[in-house]
C-alpha cells in the first residue's frame, strides 16, 4: 500500500512523537560511577525523531508527553524549547515534593571507549509519562483542527505501564481516522517489559499495536524479541552487516502484516565501542532499498 | 541525667549515622530550571552529621544505609569514600534496571540569592534505604562487637516510610543496650510525612522515638510540628533569634521527656537568600548554653 | 486615553517586539581583555521584552528582526528556541562570508565589580536587521490574520539606520491599525546616533515615533537626551531615586503627547557597580504608581 | 638565485610578518551553532608564521597589523603578548562604540570530524588592518634602524581591501631596500577576492606583488586561482599526493618568475575530516627536495 | 615455590603498599607548558596496585606512605579518601611553611598525541616519604596484629633516598616474618637514582631486595637496568612483542633468585603515542602463561 | 634628597624587578584541600610591580629571576609573555629530571570568605632562583648599555637564601652607579627567615640593603620585624587605620636611613576576609601624603 501523505497547507505539524521524554546527565569523557560533572540533554526514543526533524531539517514538529511541574520538568521543558519542537500538548501534571507518587524520567548515560562498553541507567519508574490514560489528549483537536501528516510511537512509549500501551493505540486510531501516517519504533527494551508481564506481554502488545501502523522500524532483535519473528542463517550476536540475511524475515513480516506500506531496519556491528559499522536496508511490499554501509568512529 | 560516653579505646567508631545518602545535584552559580550542568555531592540529613565529624574533626564515623546497586548507587559510595565515612553496613540492593521498583535518592538544590530564595527539588520516593525493614542490619554487631560511642538518626530518616521508623526504633534499642548515646534530629519535612500519614502520623512517630533519646536537636518549627510543642510569644515567621523565648518551651520539653539530657536548637533568620542569622541555644536539664549569635553572607 | 486590548482568543501573540538580537559574549567572572573562555547568550533591549514575558510569566511572543544565515546567525536561533520565542517573522539575509556586506551583531559585555564599572562592546555596525527597510515585512498578516495583543520596539531599534526608523514608523501604524497596543521604549545610546546624525536626529525620529505611541518607557536621561525635556531641580549625574523630582518632566510629556497612555521611568541609583537602588515609577494622565524602591546587590 | 640572509647580529628581528589577527572563537568539541561556550585564541594566516617561529623555535618575531582601541582589540593584544610576538609596530586605532566604522576581525571555527567537514565563519569585514593605507607604517625604521632578516606576509592581507594590496607592495619594496628576505603565502581565498573584484582582480595584485618576492609558499588551487598557472594531469579534487605531478607547473612558476629562490607547495589529502595526509615539495632553481609524507589523524 | 596466601579472615587487608603518593597535574587536552587549567588526581607506582585493586575489585587495601601536613598534603589525604585506600599507616610530618626542609611530591604530567610522546615533570625532592627511615613505623603491628595478605613496593620507593631502601628492607623482612607474600616492581627510573649513585646503585639495591621477594615485576628495561640480566636477541629499542624472546632471560631471573615464585613482564610497542600494542608474559619455575596481546589507543 | 629620574628616550626598561616568579595554583572558589581543578597564574612580590605597570599602565618592564628549563618553568615563561613583562635577563638552569638539586617554586592560594581565613601554601625550598649568586648576571650592560629607570626588589627576595642577599645589594650598587632609582619593599615573612637565621638575620640583611635604598616600601610589620623599628601606641594588632600613629615611626625611619627620599606605607585592616578598609600614607623628608582610605569587599 504505497503512503500518501497530507499537505503541508493543510497541516500545523510535519510530524508529532508521543513519547517520554527524559533528562539525560552524560559525564563526557568520564564514567558515571567516579564523576563530579553531568551535563544535560534531554532525550527519549519517541522524541528524539521529533527533534531531528525540526532542527536538522527544518520540519515543524510537536511531542506529546507528560511532566512533573517541579523544577527538573521545566529544565527538561527548557531543552525541548531549545529543540524546537512544540509543547502545546505537553501535560503538567502535579509535584507530590518527593517523588512517591510521580515522577520525571532520567537517564545517565556513558560512553563507551575501545574494550569499555558505554554504559546507560535509566531511573524512570513512576513518572508522569507512564502515568497517562486514555481520555486525556485531545486526539481529534491535534489530528483534526491542528492537522499532523506524520505520527510516530514505538516500543518503549508502549512498555512504560499498561496505559501507555492503551494510550498509544488510541493515539493511531485517531491519526489513521485523520489521515496521518503512523509510524513505529520497535525498540525492544527487556528491562521496561520484565516489571509488567515479560515477553510475552511485549508480544501481545506489539503484535495488536501493529496492526495500525503504516511505518514499521526495528532493528533484528526488533523483530524477533518484540515480534515473534526469526531469522535463519543469522549468528546469535548479530555480528554481520549482511543485509541480504534479513530479506527472508523482512518478506515474512510484510505478508503477516498487509498493513505495513514499508519496513526499515538499521543493523550495527559493533566492532569496538568507538567504532561501528552501520546498515540500513528498508522495504516495501515490491521493492528493497539500503543505505551504503559505512564505519563511525566515535570520539 | 548527665551524658556517659564509652572509652574510645573500647569503640571502632566515634559516630554512626543512620539515614538516607542522596546524590545531591548543584547548578552551581546558575538555575535548575536553565542549567546545562550540574555538579554533584552526596548529602542527607543524618549522614552529613558523620560527614562533618570526620573531615572536620577527624572522627571515625560510620554510615548504615542501603543504596541500588547501579551506576548511581556506585558514584554516591565513590562520594561517601571521598567523606571518609566508613560503609561496612551499607547494604546494597539489586537494580531492576528501569527504577520501578526501587531507586536511589536525588536531591536537585539550587542556592538563592537575595530576593530569590534557594530551590530544593527531592526526587527520592521508592528508594533502597525507605524499604529497610526491621531484622535488617546486625545491630549487635555494629554497637557491641565493633562498638560505637554515638548513635545518630533523625526525622527524615523516619519519615521515609513505615518501615524506616520502625528501623529507628530498632537501631535505638540497641545502641542504649551497648551504651551509645542517642541523638536525634526532628528535622520536620511536611512534604515528606503528607503521603504517609501527616502531621498527626508525624506525632506519633517522633514522640515514640523521643522517648529513647539522651540528645535531642531541633528548631522551634521542629518541636511544634514535629512533636507538639507551642511556643507562647513567638511570632509566626519566626523573624526572631531571641534565644530566651525558647525557654519555657524547651523547659516543657525537658519536663515531658525527663530521658533527654540534652536539647539543642538552631535559631535561623533569613534576613535575605544570602544574609543569615545564626543562633543556637543548648539546654541541660539544670544548665543552660548558647553560642553567639552571628551573621553570615552566601556568596 | 486608558488601554483597551484585544482578547487573548482573537490573537495568535500576546506580544511582538521589533529589535535586533545579538549574540552576548561574556567573560563570567573575568574581564575581556584578559579572558580565555566567553559563555554566550542572546539579547537586545526590544528582543528581551518578549523573552521575559515568555519564560517569566509564560506569554506566547515573537520577535521581528533579521539574521544573516551562517553560524553565528543560526547560533542565535538556537538561542532564540531556547527562549522560546516565536521565529516565524525572522528574515533570513544570505551571506557573504567575509562579513563586509552584512554581519549578526555581537555584543561583548562584562560585570563591574565595586569601584570597577561594568563594561561593555558592541560590534553591531552592517548588520542584517540594520538593513531592515520598509515594505519587507507583512505586518498586515502578523496584526491581522495572526492578531497581536501588544506591540513593542524602540530607540535601539530606530537608531541602527535610517530604514529601521522607518519601519518601526510602518509598524507601529499597522500595529494600531489592528488594534494592537503599541510601546516604546526610549534607550537613548548616543555611540548608535553618533554616526547617523546625532542627538539631533535623535530627537526628530524619537519625537515623530512617539505621535503613535500608547506606552512610553524610558529614565530620565532619555526623556532629556532623545525627546528634549528637562527636568528642574535634578542634579547632573542623576544620584536621586527621588521620584516626586520626575512629576513634573512626566506630566509635560503627558501634555505634550496627548496620545499617550502611561509612560513608565525606572530609576536607579549606582551606590558601587555591586550596589544599586532601583525605583519605578508609572504615570497615567491621571494617576500615578510607584514601586517600592529596592536595593539590589549583584554577586 | 640563492637566498643570502642578514646577520642575526645587525637585526632586531629574525621574522616580521604583515597581515591581520584575528580573535579566534573556538567551540572545543561542540559545534558553533549550537554551543554556549566559546575558547579564544588568536590566528590570521600570516601572523601564525611569526608566532610558531617564535614559540616553537625561539626567533624574534614582530607582527604589523592593526587593531581598534577596544576591549576586543585589547583581548587580541593580550593574546598577542602570551605568543610572544612583537608588538611594536601593532597600530592602535580609535573605536566608533559601535562597529559601523571600524572593527576587529572575528573568526569562528569548528573542527570537523569523521564525514563532517570543518566548518569557518569569518567576521571580518571594515577591520583596522583592512583600512591600512600606505604611508602610514614607518618601514624604513623597520627594515633599517631595527633591522630585519626576513619578511613575510601573503595573499589573504593583499585581499582585505585595494589599500593593503598597496601596502604589501610598499613594505616588500622597503624590505628589499634593506636586505630582507621576502616571502609570500599565495593563499587564494574566493570569499575576500568575490566582493572586491573577483577572480581577476586577485591575479593581477598576487602577479604584480610576485615580481618582488623571494620564496612563494602556496597549494595547488593557490598556483592556479592566484596565479593563473595550470596543472595537466592532476584531477579536479586534487586528491593526489604524488608531488611529481606538480613538478611541470613550479618549473613553469620558476620560468615565469626568475626572481623566485624557492617555491614550496604543501598537499594534503584529507581521507576525512579527521585523518589527513600531508606532503611538502619544495623547490628552488637547480634542486627539489620533498618532506616524507604523513597521515596525521586529528583527536 | 609455589605461593601461600594468609586467610582472608586473619587479616584486616588483602594488600599493603608502600611507596610515595604524589598530587598529580594533568593539564587534559593540552599542554603543561601552555595550559591555564589543571585537573588534579593522586598517583604513585606502588599506591596505584592498592588503589586499583580496591575500587575495580573491592578488596581491602592499604598504604604507608608519609606526607607533610599542609593544604597540598590534605588535599592528597582527599584524593586517597576518594581511591578507597586506609590510611591509618600514613605518617603526618610538620610543615615547615616553604618546602625548604620537606614537601610533598607533584607529578605534572601530559598526555601524547600520534607523533607526540608523552610528558612527565615530577618535583618530588625532599619529599616527606623520601625522609622516612627505619624504626619509625611499627610493621609488626600491620603485619601481626592487623593481618596482611600480600605485600607491594617497588624500585621507585628504593630509589627516594639511601633511607627508603632500608625501609624497604626491613618492611619485607617483617612482612615475611608474618607470612605475607611480597611482590617488587622493579620500575627502573634514571633520573631518581642518577643523584643517589647511579646505575650502580640501582643494581646494588635492586639485587639485595630481590632476595626477599616472591614475585617480581618488571618490563625488559627493568631486569637490565636494574637487575643486570640481559637479553640476547631483542633489539635495543625493545619494539618486539615476541614474549618468547624474553624465556631465556626470565628463566635466567628464576635461576638466579630461587626465592621467586613468580616472574611477571609486561611489554609494550608504541606504534605511536595513541596507538599501543601489549603483551604481557608471567612465568613460575615450571609453567608460563600469558595474557593475548591487545592493542590500546588512546583518546 | 629629591628623586631625580633618568629620561626614557635613554633606557630600554622602565622598570626592572628582581625576584621570584612562582607558578601560582589557585583553586577558584573551592579550596585546596578537596578541590580537583585548578587555575594557574604566575606571581612574585617583586615582578607583580613590574607584570602591573606594564599591564596597567603600559610601561616596559623587565624581571630578573632564574627558572628550570622544564615543562612547569616554561608554563611559568607562557604566562610571563602574557604579563608583556620582558625575559631578555631570565637565567634558565638545567633540570635534574626530579627536583631535589633545583626546582621551580610554587605557590598554592585560596581566598578566604567570611569569618574563614585566605590561605597560601608556598612550595619554594631549591629553586632556581634561590640559587643565584653574585657575578652571574651582567648588571653593568642591563643598567649601562640598556638602561633602566628604576630597579625594584625587596625582602622576599633577600629571604630565599644567603645568596640572593648578596645578589640583592650587588644589583643595586650596579643601579645606582648607572643613576638608576632603587625601591625596596621589605615585605617581611617570618617562615622564609626562619630556616636561614631567624629575625636577627632578617634585620641585618634588610639594615644592609636599606642604606642603598631611594624608596622603601613596607607596612607597619614590615618596619618592626624586618627593620626593627617601634610604632608606639599602636595595638599589638594592628587594626587602626590611624596614618597619624605612623607618623613618628616614619619620622625615624627618615632619620636612621638620611638616603632615604619616600618611605610609603600601606595599611590594612581586615573587618573580614571578604572585607577590607585600606590607606596608604607615604612620607618625604618634608613632606606626606595620603591616599583616601576606602574599603573593599572581595567577590
């Protein structure tokens, strides 16, 4: 089914995540663990895409997420000022003083070097994002009156709590309703779904919210883990960049789901932490791209 | 009843605190709310006391708490080795990867400056030390085997959550059985006793506990709030250091509980974010002290 | 004539200002001739209205002005983002990589310090907003289509070239064209009209602007240097924060300029470049406000 | 010709170089658009080949250029004196307060890395040194008095505006008066030549200033924009570094300029934007000689 | 000999060190010589085994050193807080307000970069450790009552002075005596032994101390240097990893000194300052191992 | 006797300054106990004067002083360039590779805030400069054949060692019999005499060196302890700011030292460390006068 796009005359927003968004304390070139130093940045799968958009290509963008109103929610709310991506649907939910009741998200995250593997820790339980129900966004005001041409969820809005999961389906349903593209990011993440039903749970989940989705991303472990899918010939640590490996499940993929217009699945080698080799094969029912592989090294 | 302190010779430590160890993020001369860094320290109520004991005075001190056993967790130990403070009963909890079930304290402090008061922001619901539980720590080790001459917890550290006051009581119970003296802070947090019972829950609490201390420490909000106690002719705000307004209420103290030896409080006022003044009166049951007032200027 | 503004729900903007914003270089707490390190900031007297109203007390604003469209002009709209101001009026001027046709203004501004005053270098000649002429921007859609609720600029603004007079003249008519209240603030600075004609010419554009102005701001130094009153009795270096001494330079300026509704002086007195004491007062034709005057100590 | 140098004994001076400084913004590991921090330094093409001389050979060097009397020019100063440069014959010009006469030149430079490319943004239009005029610099007390055993200036000072082409000329001719060595760094810069006459207007000032000088340093685009030479055989991305190819067109340079005692060409191949490989031919009448080529991998 | 270990439960350490612990500067990415920022950290050859192995593997370590009680000592005892390390053997020597008659070491040291090699700068005369003589610590104490699994020092701490050697001695004869084990690194450094005697010296020592050993450390340039040994085959710029080369020597080394139990090498190739290639061969009487050589670069 | 000053038009210098330039390490607003950073400046009593009015007041200036040729001396000589301040009679003496022949002197400084007292820890025992010994500087073609204004040195100096006492004087017969002016600032600290005779030898060398002094520099201390004159009615210490009460002292200064044409005095009465009234009387033999007293307040 080939994408068909709304025009911009007619669109406030290019695209629009929903997603958590978090601060991310990132000690530079030390380790978490013997640091004195964080700088901050704010960050969140769903949001990330957003953000790119709008200040590496200039496309209006909006997030939908929640925050505490305390001053850790409006210094996240200052760096997504600083990304350019619209608020008007951020919801401030009430501080407790505490943090019992509900909370920001964090994320401290290292880099790695050479034979150190970087190093991440998310503290984003009980936040206010993972806190949202259906009912609460006025879905038809953004799709319909505001306009969007371009939705995007994933896995990691869909695993923060049960809600979520509800939250992101209604979202798609509102966006297919209004004649925007919905996309999704797979992004497994064992640590979100061990707390809520494991597995199994993400399968049920995924499975059902991809039935909606026109856009589907994910990278191997994407597929298999959050999908159900597997692919033969592939070694267990995903060592290679052979894109012509993935041809089998991406086809299986695309006939189990009709609805999918394409799929797209980056594939990494890590060959150290500092430096990787990167794919980025992307399908649709009749034809096949990819991106030329190339090797990053990091800083 | 006069203070007895045991013969250092016969004790591996001098102080031993209990209570919650933060990682406490600065933004230094700027604001949470528009930083792009933070430096960080550890910091807690009851901890700083073995803190200052052993930097500034060369003590052996002691901390009992817990902490996850995540990156943050391992940078608060690496502050609590640079504070020389011993962590033998530090007891570390596994991580659950996400922060759902189990946390570790945040404490976001900016200072103020004249007009603009300092903002604290506590992110430190579902932590590893408010889920301590009586039958926990080796109490007769610590205050018999190794001995200890001074015990000090407080009002934070019993506000955590129902099972900390009852570790409190526990920890109590055994330094009086090993001879330590017993100190405690009442260090009133509204926000903190508002989830789990309230100002009357607060009562209950603290005047149980008071009834097992030799020292007790406190401000005049303390020693309403916290225990009960009124003062007659103190103005609301509390805008005065008059030491001797404190007396008929620190004369009802001593009567009610006639275990304490000692009741010490601090006497603050603002008279802006960067110009304190500074009182501290000290009262034995038959004797009483005060350190000279002074002014100090934040920076 | 007392104020009448639009209603929120008719207008996109609670506020428009019309000004240049240039990059702040800032040496933090060295001085910068000697400096190795500059923290950067945006800012303009007019561009910082808007900023303030946005992020202090929340207001949906925009700026109008011009950046060429290199670095250090996309540096300022990063800076712009994170202030949250609305870019969409923004004109970008191509480059011509060198900077003889058209530059981004920067201005280098150090803190004063007790006997030392602060200090400050602009670098502002040749830049794009200077260039700004007439017929350029659609003011009919930004007051009519978009609505605009108040509308700001002033002397800075007016003194950088003789067609950025002109179009805050263009301005200031559609704005009132289209109901929007229209202020202006004087900020006399003699090194921008030095060059452009003078105190002179000064007085004849800020006299002409000022036929269609509702809200003038502006201290004493202005009403003389860039309007022409005087006031009697105040002494040369302007050391008073006496406000009744500015009544009647404020009541001839009300009398001089029927059209107006209030107009605003802020006093201040330098006890130290540390030390200063600010007054406000505020003048309608017939009442007068004041605030409290205060003292306030920088760090 | 073979070069024949004054005697250290004679000579205050064993480099003067002409041409502008520039203050350096430099983002560290950040990139210019979005940073908030800038190092500066000092640099301008010609003036780096006295300092280097100086700080990492120990010569006695001196720089002509000129400055405005403001704290940015007296920043450069202060960076001038940490290279240890002469600053004698530094011309001191008085500032406007604003930048619309007369300004310093800046410089804004981010590295590159990996597949992105270093990135410049030169401010540097209106300048002191771009507004030198002949007559203006006592050369024969340079040359004579204080004596000078090699001058050294280049493409981008004769580009600054039509009077520093004049003043190259009229310092070269003083130093051949007085024995000086002179070299001249082609240095082609399309951005300076485009507003004051392009393409054209360069060859005709570098090839009348070429009749006087002794050594010519200068890459490949220098020979052929500047100079209006051409190199068969060599593609047009000029990623060989096979100096032998150069080899026809420095004997054709050689032919057409007899006057020349050495010409030098650095190549460089950048694989990316952080690995480089370098070569240096030199040249001289009846003999070459070549620096072993490296790669130099950037941080 | 194969080696016998103390129980852990016997013994309050798992390893004491004993030699110098310097303040370190380190000027981060750029140059001691030009830099106007250090960050500083704690350092010294036989410190850093206890160091590393109580914060990357948790055992109980120890140091007995000595410093001068002043801000640059405490801020010493800081970073030794920070590393983990007990400090209950380190001796506090009077300062004498100048660093005439003792100091405290420093080690200013830069990083290489690709063709530029490393920088040390040590300053460590007169240094309190440097003054330490037998008789003054009380080693049966550690070594009987306390309990000590292993035992460190090395040729740099013999190298301090004629009085450290003989501490040296008599810390192995008393580490012996209570049955620690005692390793040496051999740690060869010129310029220390250079003022003291020499190479001779160096061996003289170096020989008598081997005597007491159970395992020794050292690279190719130690067992020459210092021990005497030499190596047939490899050639003089040690730039092979051939751990087979050094066989005949070490078992020259085993031949020699019986009492060894093991004979440790570590040996390294600079292909440049960032870029190392490492081996690391350990043989017993009857056995070698030896770890897979790697390749570091550095940032 | 009046001063009489040579004329500039004959003299390279205007001021020459013998002493030590020590490498300044200054932890900013942390202290040197737990800092991990520092800032590095380079100062000396005596080249601050000459490093000030060629910074300030754009004099030429030169030191004379003795550094190690090693990375922190040639940090030491960076910063000297940066000061302008000239190195031509800079001795640069060879490393020993460890600092125990010859080293450079350091000097660790905090600012005190408040009721905490500044602190400085100066780390200068063998260094360079201490080693200097008459005959080895040509003062006779520094004060003849380049010409000098005026010669300062002072106390701190003559303290470092017996030799530097003797270079002291012979530096100042030689300015004197080249008609330089010669101030002296006696500058007395006792932990510098101490290791060298105490204050019995202070007062010798400093009543040597005062006979060929024009201009002696000290405070009241410096006049006491260093000189051995008595200030009657003066507190013990010495918190009046009474120029008055150091009139009669002075008055005996002029007449025990009749080759004495300015004696100048400054005081100094510490309400804080953050706070500080200063005056400064200066006497001629029939003349005073007084700076206004006025008072500070550090950041």
């Amino acid at each position: 089914m080939p994408l068909s796009i709304r025009a911009k005359s007619s669109c406030r927003f290019d695209l629009v995540a929903l997603g958590e968004v978090m601060l991310r304390l990132d000690p530079g070139d030390e380790r978490i663990t013997t640091t004195r130093h964080f700088r901050v940045w704010e960050g969140g799968g769903e949001y990330n895409v957003a953000r790119g958009l709008k200040r590496c290509f200039g496309l209006d963008t909006a997030v939908v997420t929640a925050l505490v109103d305390n001053p850790v929610g409006r210094l996240v709310q200052d760096l997504i000022y600083q990304g350019g991506v619209d608020q008007s649907y951020l919801r401030w939910v009430p501080d407790d003083g505490v943090g019992r009741r509900v909370r920001n998200g964090l994320n401290f995250v290292e880099r790695g070097f050479g034979v150190r593997a970087a190093v991440g820790c998310s503290d984003r339980g009980h936040t206010a994002v993972s806190q949202l129900t259906p009912g609460t966004i006025d879905w038809d005001r953004l799709f319909g009156k505001d306009g969007v041409r371009w939705f995007h969820t994933g896995g990691i809005f869909a695993a923060l709590s049960e809600s979520t999961a509800a939250v992101a389906e209604e979202a798609m349903t509102a966006a297919k309703r209004h004649g925007a593209i919905v996309s999704y990011d797979l992004n497994y993440r064992e640590s979100l779904w061990k707390g809520i039903g494991g597995k199994e749970r993400a399968r049920t989940v995924n499975r059902a919210l991809a039935r909606q989705v026109d856009v589907m991303l994910g990278n191997e472990e994407d597929f298999t883990a959050a999908l159900g899918f597997s692919i033969e010939g592939v070694d267990e640590n995903y060592t290679k960049l052979d894109a012509a490996a993935y041809k089998p499940m991406i086809d299986a993929v695309l006939r189990e789901y009709p609805n999918l217009s394409v799929v797209a699945t980056t594939l990494r080698v890590a060959r150290s932490a500092s430096l990787n080799d990167w794919g980025a094969p992307c399908a649709a029912p009749h034809s096949t791209a990819q991106a030329a592989p190339r090797t990053a090294r990091s800083p």
